[in-house]
C-alpha cells in the first residue's frame, strides 16, 4: 500500500520545522489500496464534528507509508490530521 503526505518548500528542500509561510504544496500520493483507506478514513468522520490522525510507522502509526514518492523537493509529513468542522 501507498499513502504518502509530501510538502515541497519554497521551492527549494528543507526540513519542515524550518517552513514556516514557506509551504509551495502540498502532494497526497497513493495507490489503488491507499486510496481505499484515506477514503475509508475520511467517510468514518461523515457526520461527526470530529477529527482523526494518520502517522507513518516511526509516529507509531501504520496508515501513511515512509517512502516519499514526489522526489528530493518533496519532504515527507509523519503526521496528518484530518478535521470535520461540522457534524
């Protein structure tokens, strides 16, 4: 399965703790099984003011994969939380 969250920074690669207002865009990668799952994920907060995480395996989470995809001007997010605002 492939599930990845990459951010590239002002056009240029460096580590996120250092992108503040930097952020260019943001790319969410998948295939046919990590696609099932983020919409698994996402229809389960259907109706739920509610929010839920999803972390690579090193934030002790198995939902986004640890290999980035984008290439070297990509940097990989560990950790996305993903909020309905209404219920």
């Amino acid at each position: 399965m492939i599930l990845t969250v990459e951010v590239k920074i002002d056009g240029e690669f460096q580590k996120i703790e250092h992108a503040k207002g930097l952020v260019d865009e943001v790319a969410i990668s998948f295939d046919e099984k990590g696609l099932e799952l983020l919409l698994e994920k996402i229809s389960s907060l259907k109706g739920k003011k509610d929010h839920l995480h999803l972390m690579t395996p090193s934030w002790a989470g198995d939902e986004l994969t640890e290999e980035g995809q984008e290439g070297e001007k990509y940097t990989l997010v560990n950790h996305l939380r993903i909020v309905n605002l209404e219920g």
